[in-house]
DNA sequence: CCAAACCATAACCTTAACGTTAACGGCAAG
DNA sequence: CTTGCCGTTAACGTTAAGGTTATGGTTTGG
C-alpha cells in the first residue's frame, strides 16, 4: 500500500482527504518541468484535479499517475505526444469508468465496465508489443550479420593456427 | 569523371557495376523524400557514393542499406536523429572497416577487424535491447492491471455478493 | 539542338515540444 | 507591510525534423 507517497509535510490533520499536491512538487515528483505540466494539461492530455481558491494547480495521485504514464510513453516508447492522446483517451476513460463502478452496485453494469477497462488495456498493450516486435525484428537482423562475421572470424582462425605466418591462397 | 567511394578490385572478377542511384529513384525505393535524404546528408548521417559530372548525388546498395536502418530507427524505434546519430557512427565506422577488410590480405588484420565490427554491432544490439526492456516493463505493468481486473471481474461472476471493496489499492 | 524532366543549393516556412520572459496575484514569515 | 517565493496567463524564442519555393545547372529523348 503506497498511497502516502510524497506528501509530508503541511497537512496532517484532516486524514481523510486524498493529498492535492501543487505544480512545482508534482513536477520535483514526477520528473518534468512546471512548462511540460502546463502544456500537457493545454494539450489536454490531463486536466488536474483542481483548482485552489487563488486559481492553484492541485494535482490528485491520478494525475501523477496520469504523467508518469505520459513520460514513460514519451522517453520510454518515443511516442509522439498525438499518439500518446489516442492511448490516454483510453487511459481517461478507464479513470471515469472507475468512478461509475465504484457508485454502482449493479454487478452486471460493474461486470460491462470491467470487461471494457480490460478492452482499452488491451489496445494499450497491443500498442506497445508491436513496437517491440520492430524493434526485435531490429536486433535479429543485426544478429543475423553478428552470426555471418563470426562465421568469417572462425574461417579466419582455421586458416591461422596452421600457418600464421604464410601467405593464404585462396579457398 | 566521376569520383566515389572505391571500388574495390578485390570484389569481383568480372562484375556486374552496381547501379548507382539518384536521389528520387532513392527516396522511392527507401520511402524518404529527397529533402530529408538530402537533410540526412547534410547532418552526416550518410554521405553518398559518389556525384556525377553535374554533381548529383549518386547512392549505391550500402547507401541504401543505411537509409533504410535509418528509417527503421527513427520510425520503428522512435530514436532522435541525434540518437541514430551515435548509432550510426558505429555503422559508419563498419563500412570503414569493411572497405579495409576487402583491401587486406593479412589474416591477422582481417580477424581485428572482423572483431572490431562484431562488437559494434553488439553495442547496437544492446541499445535496441534496453529500449525492448522497457517496453517489457511497461507492458508487463499494463497486464498486472489487466490481471487485477480479471480478478475483480472472477469476484463478480462467482456471485453478486456485494463485498465492501473500499479502495482499489493500484489502479 | 531543344524542351522536359531531374538535380543542386539556398532561403524561407512549418509543426511539435517545449524554454524563457514578462507582468501580475497569492500567501506565509519576519 | 513588504519581502520572497510560488503560482497564473500570455507571448515570444528555440530546436528538431523536415516542407516549400526560387533560381539555375544537368541529362536525356526527340
């Protein structure tokens, strides 16, 4: 259990209320600058979870989901920040799909909703295994040049051992 | 007259010149255009076989061969032309090598050599590898999510008992 | 020889993804 | 209250990765 994380300090007693922290600790949190938070949120790849009386930022545990999701999908994956909004609007939906099931108790409803959040994962990750397969199918092929200079190396090495100082005709 | 990248004397007895290329029969083979075969050049990702009389670029198969890896890991990989940049100067560095190779007779040379080629392609092996890593990581992360739900949805099918679920601890 | 198609360089334009700066408000401490 | 830091919006700057002319030479079929 991990939900704690991160905010310490000014806020001790009101206990039940989920931590909101502001734009400068999320992005100290997250890993991105105040800019980056700002422009994704422009971009409308996440809207923080409120405002404060002076218009504030405050960012719920969500969103810092949200962004490192984001990151990861941007340095990790290279996605471009458009596609990035194609697999988020999975990942908003899936957000707000919680919601609706946590104040349903209809267990067919609670059933649907489920069977649709593991949809969007799909697509996600369906998503993601094919960049891996590029990026495999990458690696074979330069292993595929790897295993034709070893085959020369060891050409080379048969012809050497016996006579390392001759001149080599030609097989 | 044209001049080029050699031509080896070694390669062939009698061979059949390889067609040299100009640069729209390139970009239509490979699927660039010519400004970003030409921006290719001019940020010394390639520089090509040789130029005609009129100084058009001429491209051989090896120049094929570099654009097409180019392309590979700028689309597929979603690495930074900077990025392939590094990558690259290995690769560069490996036709270099090559050129030498062909033009030596000492086995012993030829071995360093070959060596030398083998171990940059393991460090572009290894490059590709850790970008395949994370997105393992990712991937494996969506499905521990993806295994959760099915967990829930289980709980749900097996009866519509409304257990109290008051949080969900990883979403 | 000549026109059509191709190529070269150079210069400027565009888009994505931010960085930087300006001008201003909120708020806790001294 | 004012100092200092953090926050806001708005606007302009920058870099990467090309696209788009403009101007002029090259190649090649007729």
């Amino acid at each position: 259990m991990w939900y704690s994380r991160g905010v310490s300090h000014l806020d001790a007693p009101t206990a039940t209320v989920a931590p909101l922290l502001r734009i400068q600790e999320v992005a100290a949190d997250v890993g991105l600058t105040t800019r980056t938070i700002r422009y994704y949120e422009e971009l409308g790849l996440l809207n923080p979870a409120a405002r404060s009386e002076g218009s504030y930022r405050l960012f719920d545990v969500d969103d810092l989901e949200r962004l490192r999701f984001i990151k990861g999908l941007r340095d990790d994956a290279g996605f471009s920040l458009t596609e990035i909004g194609q697999l988020l609007e999975d990942e908003v939906a899936r957000t707000r799909i919680r919601e609706r099931f946590r104040s349903s108790a209809d267990p067919v409803e609670r059933r649907a909703l489920i069977e649709d959040a593991i949809g969007r994962i799909d697509r996600q990750v369906g998503s993601l295994r094919q960049k891996i397969g590029r990026l495999e199918a990458m690696v074979s092929e330069a292993e595929g040049r790897r295993v034709h200079l070893e085959t020369h190396r060891a050409e080379i090495d048969a012809g050497l051992e016996p006579a390392p100082h001759t001149h080599e005709p030609r097989p």
